[in-house]
C-alpha cells in the first residue's frame, strides 16, 4: 500500500524544520509538548511581523483627525512591563478564580483532555453503544473513531463496516451520559471524570522561602502590566485621552491540551494595545480599531478569502467585555469552512481600570463581597489607587473606557506562514517544467529580502559579489549563495521566501549592471545596482 500524500499542514511543518522557521523545543530529549523554538529563518519572520505591528501602531502612527468631532486625533506609546507581577494584579483581575479551562481526567489512562477539544461520534454495535472519542487532527478524525471503535467492539478489520454511526462528530460538552463515553486511551468506558476548572496560570515561587505568600504567577496575559501602569504612562508622558499603550511580550498559559503545531501553545508572545478614550466615544472607537486591525493582515499579505471578522455573540462575550469582534483566518490544519482565531478587539469598557481601584469586580462594576482573610482584611482588595483621568481642558473627571486589539505574534507568524506556501510549476536550469515549493510572503515580512548569487565560482565573480552583498547587507538582511547550479539556488530561495535575487555575472564587472530575478513571476531584469538595490526597498516599504 502506498502512503497518503501528506497534508498541507504536515507539509508547512516539514518545511519549517528542514528550512529552519521552526523547531520542536528541546527535541534531542524528546521535545517538549507546546513549547517551539524558532530557527534562523523563523526567528527574523517573527521578528519582521512585531515590527511592522510596533510600526504600524506607535513608531509610525501619525492619525489625525480620524473620526469625526475635534478630539478625533489620538497619542500612541509603548511599555515593557515585567513577567512576574504582584499577585494581587492577578486576583483584581480576576484571573485568580475565572482564567480557567474544563479539564476531564481518565481513569484508566491517568491522562488529562480539555472538555471543549475532546471530540467524539456515537457507534453502535449489536447491543452495544460507545461514544468513541480521539484526539486527532481534524481530517484524520472519521479514521481514528473508526479504529477506536474496532478495537473496543473487538472486531476484524473486515467486520469494522458492521459498526452504525449515529451523528456526526461532537464535542465532549454536548455528551451527558460519560458512563458511555469511551476515551482516548482507554480500553473501557465509563473512565473519564466529570468536567472540573483548571487554573490556566503558571505558579512560581519568589525568594529564599517557600510558603504561600511566596507565591507568584508567570503573566498570561501582557495587558494587566499597563493597566497597572496607566497612571504612570499619563502623569510621565504627558498624553492626553484618547490615547494608547502598546506592549509586545511573552505570555504562559498552562494548556491542557496543546495542539496544531503553533496555534496553541504555552508560551507565546503577545501584541497588545490597550486604547484609553472617553465612554461617550468607546464605541466609535471599537469599530475604528476593528476594520483598522482587520485591514492590517490585509495589507500584509493575507488572503481576504481566508480571512473573517466575526463579532461575538452575546452568549461568547467575556465578564469584561461590551462587544468583542475576532479576526479569524482558515488555518489548513481545520476542516474546510472553519476559522481559527487570529486576533480579538475588546470593548473592555472600565471594568480593568476600575478593578484594579476597588478589588474584585462582576462584569456590571459592582463591588463583590470580598472574601476576609484571618486578620479580618479583605483579601482582593484593590490598589486604592485614584485609576480615573481628568480632562485637562473641560475639568471632567472619568474613569476610560478600553479598547484592547489583542493579537498573538506566533499565530500572526504562522497564518503568513501558511498563506505563503505556494506549489507551482517553473522552468529548470535546462527549461523543463517542474514542480517548485515558494514561500510568497510579502517583501517586509520576509525573513531575507535578497540572495546575492555570483553565476559562477571564477573570473572575478564571487569578489565582486561580496562587494554588492556587503553594501545591501547595511540596508537589509541578505544571504550570499555561492554553491550549485544558479537555478538550484533560486530554488533554495523561493522555498526561503526570499523575493529577490541579484545575480553578479562578466556584464556585472565591466558596466555595474546585474539581473534582478523577482521570486513570484520569476522575471528578469537587467538594473544597475543602485537601481536594483532602489527597487527592493520599494517593494519592502510598499
């Protein structure tokens, strides 16, 4: 039996490892299970993504006047808040008691599964009914219900079209009756627990002694730090409402259940603003960060096929949260028609500022009754801290309303990853069609933005190569290529994604002019340098 031709996703994860975008952390010991590392490819494509972010919403912001009224134009600055903050940030927050997932645990197999990812189909034999549940990709899930199915019923391979499915595939939540549930690696049913919360947080100790009040929380979210810090940035900087705090940071969630290669994770990096502006204007200003946000990853490359702006329903929303709208994209790794979350854009409304006032809040902003600790003082009370702002033009006194577009950088990464990838056909070195791996990315996010190729190991040419590459390697990252056939280079380029190719051949050292070769169309120019140099940085800066 021939083996299945891989999917697109195993295709893009193969490529990441053997081009070097994407390693499996610590994979000499066996890897470690939601955590990756990025390679010499990766680490710039990541990096190229968080700048154009930082660029495009505090280094090059220059919005004036960009919604209706005098008070439209708005302040943009940033912070780099610590990992490790008090505790209390995270009980006012309210992560302490809500930032949690449902877990089930087996039984049998001693293994844990998030609730909401478990999926399964009902199968029934004979007397005999199962809900078989699998952790499995998506499209190879009809496959593992099946074998699931088998080996518990205890029949042949041939006798496996005797089982009668009842439904499609489900998730977990939508099951009562777990004394028929059979899970993932175990034998019988009936193993699985019933669902119960599982702090997402990360829990470390801080000093010498350990006790519980040396406890302290890795950050999972990077939002809380300016939130905590807007009294700081308003009474240094000098900004007036509206405005907005940028951060880009790493972040720890605890997942139960990491899966699709990047997509979720434990350790992440973050791309928060939280937006700062009057009540009156919140949600005007919700609906400008959502179309600005969604137009960024269109600009950036992004098809507007694979790309969704959804707004929650109210059933979705968070405590905190007013209105919410996500940017979704079709990652290969889900079923066709279905949409993985990109970046969300909060209305948060005060319920944050206010929190971190008073104490522990409910999504109205009302004070809870806080719990007492032995000394008879609350335990979540807030920071006491006056979080309002006063207007410094008509005296009024408020506390702001927030606006948080909130993106991942990794997931960012890996949606333009998986955009880029293009199999095509192109001509070799001796004209004959073959197939071609290319990684389309758009000029500024693309790891290398040109290959300097001498055409051949002699005759002055790689001398006069280097020379070019050290003058374009001042402007931007270039890789120098000296090895194989020219056309085998161009190859190891587009499979790069490096969208230029300058090649230095015997015309290159009598009239400075080399051929400029654009990775998409495959054409070839004749330039100057300085022409060719001019026309990467356009396409770079367009």
């Amino acid at each position: 039996m021939s083996n299945p031709e891989p999917s697109v996703m195993q295709k893009i994860v193969s490529l990441s490892k053997r081009r070097g975008f994407i390693f499996q952390s610590s994979e000499i010991y066996g890897g470690m299970n939601g955590c990756w590392d990025y390679g010499p490819l990766g680490v710039e494509l990541k990096r190229n993504v968080k700048e154009a972010w930082w660029a495009d919403m505090v280094s090059r912001h220059d919005d004036i006047g960009v919604l209706p009224g005098a008070n439209s134009s708005f302040e943009m600055t940033g912070l780099d808040c610590s990992i490790i903050m008090h505790p209390q940030v995270w009980r006012c927050s309210g992560h302490h008691d809500l930032f949690h997932d449902m877990m089930v645990d087996c039984k049998e197999s001693k293994k844990r599964y998030r609730h909401d990812q478990l999926r399964g189909r009902w199968a029934e034999y004979r007397d005999k009914k199962v809900f078989v549940t699998a952790m499995a990709d998506p499209e190879e899930e009809d496959e593992a219900f099946t074998a699931r199915a088998q080996k518990f019923f205890g029949l042949r391979a041939k006798d496996r079209d005797q089982i009668k499915w009842d439904g499609s595939a489900c998730s977990l939540e939508t099951i009562d009756e777990l004394e028929l549930v059979l899970g993932p690696d175990a034998k019988d049913a009936g193993t699985l627990t019933e669902p119960r919360e599982f702090n997402l947080m990360f829990k470390t100790q801080m000093g010498a002694l350990h006790n519980e009040d040396s406890m302290a929380y890795l950050r999972p979210e990077t939002a809380q730090g300016i939130f905590v810090n807007f009294k700081n940035v308003v009474d240094s900087s000098r900004v007036k409402i509206p405005f907005g705090i940028a951060q880009v940071g790493k972040s720890f969630r605890n997942e139960i259940t990491p899966r699709n290669f990047t997509f979720r994770v434990r350790e992440f990096e973050q791309m928060e603003v939280e937006f700062f502006c009057h009540p009156d204007t919140s949600q005007e200003w919700y609906s400008y960060w959502r179309d600005r946000r969604m137009n960024w990853y269109l600009n950036h490359g992004l098809s507007s096929e694979n790309l969704i702006l959804r707004e929650h329903h109210s059933d979705e929303l968070s405590h905190y949260s007013t209105g919410t709208a996500d940017i979704e994209y079709a990652f290969p790794f889900l079923p066709e028609g279905e949409y993985g979350e990109l970046e969300g854009i909060a209305h948060r409304g005060d319920f944050d500022l206010r929190s971190h006032m008073e104490g522990k809040l409910d999504p109205n902003s009302k004070p809870l009754e806080v719990q007492l600790g032995e000394n008879g003082k609350p335990l979540w009370k807030g920071s006491g801290k006056d979080l309002s702002y006063r207007d410094p033009v008509s005296n009024e006194k408020f506390i702001p309303h927030v606006i948080e577009p909130s993106a991942g950088a990794d997931r960012a990464a890996l949606a333009f990853l998986c955009e880029a990838y293009t199999e095509d056909n192109a001509p070799d070195d001796k004209g004959e069609m073959q197939s071609r791996v290319v990684l389309k990315f758009h000029p500024r996010l693309a790891p290398m933005k040109a290959a300097v190729l001498p055409l051949v190991k002699k005759d002055g040419m790689p001398e006069k190569a280097q020379e070019i590459y050290r003058e374009l390697k001042r402007k931007f990252p270039v890789f120098y290529d000296v090895k194989g056939a020219v056309g085998r280079r161009y190859r190891r380029m587009d499979e790069a994604g490096t969208p230029f190719c300058v090649t230095v051949d015997g015309e290159t050292l009598s009239d400075e002019t080399v051929t400029l070769r654009e990775r998409d169309s495959m054409v070839q120019t004749r330039l100057n340098v300085d022409e060719a140099i001019q026309a990467i940085q356009e396409a770079i800066d367009c």
